[in-house]
C-alpha cells in the first residue's frame, strides 16, 4: 500500500493494525521450550517444587535444623527406677515367706480335713459291720430312758429289766445313722474303740446315783415336754 493511499485511509478515520508482539525468547532467538515449542501458559507461574523426605536416618538432624527437638525415649517419671532400699527388700521377703505359710497352712489344714472325714467314713463301715443284728431294742418296750448326747437330752425305750441292766452299766446306747440301739457292755466296749463319737450312754455303775438324775424313772422327762 502507497503511502498516499494509507494517508488517505488514516484521514477518513481508520486505525493502523497493532503489530503483534513478540517473546524475549524469540527476539534472542533462542527456542521457547524443548523443541522449539512454545512454553506453556503457567510456565512463568512461581510454583513451589514438592517436598522432598530427607532420607532414613536424617530426620532427627533435619528437625534439629529446623529447631524442633529430636524424638527419643519419654523421659522417666519422677520416682519411677529409684532403686529399693534394703529395708524394702527384706519387708518384700517377709511379706512373701508369711504368704507362703499361710498358704501351706492351709493346704495342711484343708488335707487334715479331708482325712479326718475319710477315717470317720472308715470307722462308721467298720460299726455298721460290727453290731450289725445284735441290737437289743424291743419294739414292745415303754419306758423312755432320757440321757444328754450331744447337747441335747435324747431317749431310747427300754423295758424295765432292760433298764436295770442299763443303769447297772450292763447294758449301753449307740448312736448310728440317727439310731439309737442298746447293746450289751461288751459290744459298747468294741463299739468304743472303733468309733468313740458312736456312744450315747456309758453308764458306770461305780458313780455316784447324783451324777446320772435320768437313771431313776421317776425322774423321766414328760414325754410332752419339747427340747
């Protein structure tokens, strides 16, 4: 276009085109980007480069350049670790050796019990075997003759020789199963050595009559009377 018809066009009124501009790059002439390619739009962006971890072992050293404290073991509390004093340790013993000797007591205890109750067993098997059918009990008897066994006043029917014969100590009472079961003075005897718990009545005929007041009828308990 001649420069008189441009001025002719600037003279009605138009604008000359804006001329495009250029990147500093390519006005050195250098390339844009890899391959002559032109740089992205966020290429001038100031991005932050990500955080890189700091390899195994240099983490405390990092934080100890950064002013942060490296991490170790928890510090001990206060008291905690003292050592104990001799006084703490024989009172440890004492408590320990009183432990074990209540503990052994027991056993022993327990183990004495259970034995006490084995030969009891034992020793019922044997009376039972041994007075077994010579019970002297008549069912047709009708006299009560009382006498104290175990803390409480009991009775066992007798006729009125039979009663004779037991306040003369010729005759006697075991006591089996709830029973009460009159024997014969010998048989009391063996009864006795076998189970001495088992006898009810033992009378000696060489005590004085005021020792046994259940020995004459005329002093028996009502039967109505409630012990």
């Amino acid at each position: 276009m001649s420069d008189s018809l441009r001025d002719q066009l600037l003279g009605l009124g138009f604008k000359p085109a804006p001329k495009p501009e250029r990147p500093a790059q390519q006005k050195s002439g250098k390339p844009s980007g890899p391959g002559g390619q032109a740089p992205r739009p966020d290429a001038g962006r100031n991005t932050k480069p990500a955080a890189r971890k700091p390899p195994h072992g240099h983490a405390r050293h990092g934080q100890a350049r950064h002013g942060q404290a490296p991490q170790g073991p928890a510090p001990q509390r206060q008291g905690q670790g003292k050592p104990r004093t001799r006084e703490d340790i024989d009172l440890a013993k004492a408590y320990a050796i009183r432990a074990q000797r209540e503990k052994d007591e027991r056993i022993a205890a327990e183990a004495a019990k259970q034995e006490e109750a084995r030969l009891r067993r034992e020793a019922r098997a044997k009376l039972a075997e041994l007075v077994k059918d010579k019970a002297l009990n008549d069912p047709a008897a009708d006299i009560a003759r009382h006498f104290p066994y175990g803390g409480k006043i009991k009775r066992i029917y007798v006729t009125e020789v039979q009663l004779k014969a037991l306040n003369a100590g010729e005759l006697g009472v075991l006591q089996m199963d709830g029973r009460y079961l009159l024997v014969d003075a010998a048989l009391l005897a063996e009864a006795e050595a076998v189970f001495a718990p088992s006898i009810a009545l033992k009378v000696d005929p060489n005590a004085p009559a005021g020792d046994d007041p259940y020995a004459d009828p005329k002093y028996q308990v009502p039967d109505d009377l409630v012990w």
